[in-house]
C-alpha cells in the first residue's frame, strides 16, 4: 500500500469496517431468514393486510385479494383504521416531469 504522512495531533482509526459487503450475499432460504430476524426483532415474515381476515386488517376479506376502498384514510381516523396512504396529500399516479431551467442561461 502506499505511505501517508499524517500529523501527530491527528487522531484516526485505520483500517475498513469489520462485515463490509454482508448484505450483498443472498439470503436464499426461508429458514436463514428465520433465524436472521429472530436474532433482531419480530418483523419476519410480513403478511399482507389483503391476505388476512376482514377481523384481522383493514384490508382483509373478500372473494379475491384487493383492498375494496379506497387506501387513503383521514389523519384523525380512529386507531386501527390507520393503514394505507394517512392523510396523503396527493394520490394516483405523478405526471410530467421535472423542468431543466439550464437551457436559460447564455
């Protein structure tokens, strides 16, 4: 490697960081998963609201998987109620793009 001359007062760890590029293997099974998130928290594995009971979410229920209202609810909706888009101020799907104002100046 190449040589540095650092001054004394300065204060530095070298070196790279331990587990670098961790994330970038596959998981691949459902059981490394498993054990992966039961090491951290409870957050594995996430079923859908639209998968549930009507008893269970919002969005369960019905004859087929679609959340069958509309997924915007208001900010003051009773707990519970409270999934999907909360208080969104816009909905569907963004149109146009952003303007270049570079072009103006000469």
């Amino acid at each position: 490697g190449a040589k540095k001359v650092i001054p004394s007062a300065n204060r530095a760890m070298v070196g790279i960081v331990a587990g670098g590029g961790r994330i970038d293997k596959p998981v691949l099974k459902a059981g490394r998963a498993y054990f992966k998130y039961k090491a951290k928290r409870n957050c594995w594995p996430k079923v859908r609201g639209v998968a549930m009971n009507p008893v269970e979410h919002p969005h369960g229920g019905g004859n087929h998987q679609h959340i069958g209202k509309a997924s915007t609810v208001k900010r003051g909706t009773s707990a519970g109620r409270k999934v999907g888009l909360i208080a969104a101020r816009r909905t569907g799907r963004i149109r146009g793009g952003k303007k270049d104002n570079t072009k103006g100046d000469d």
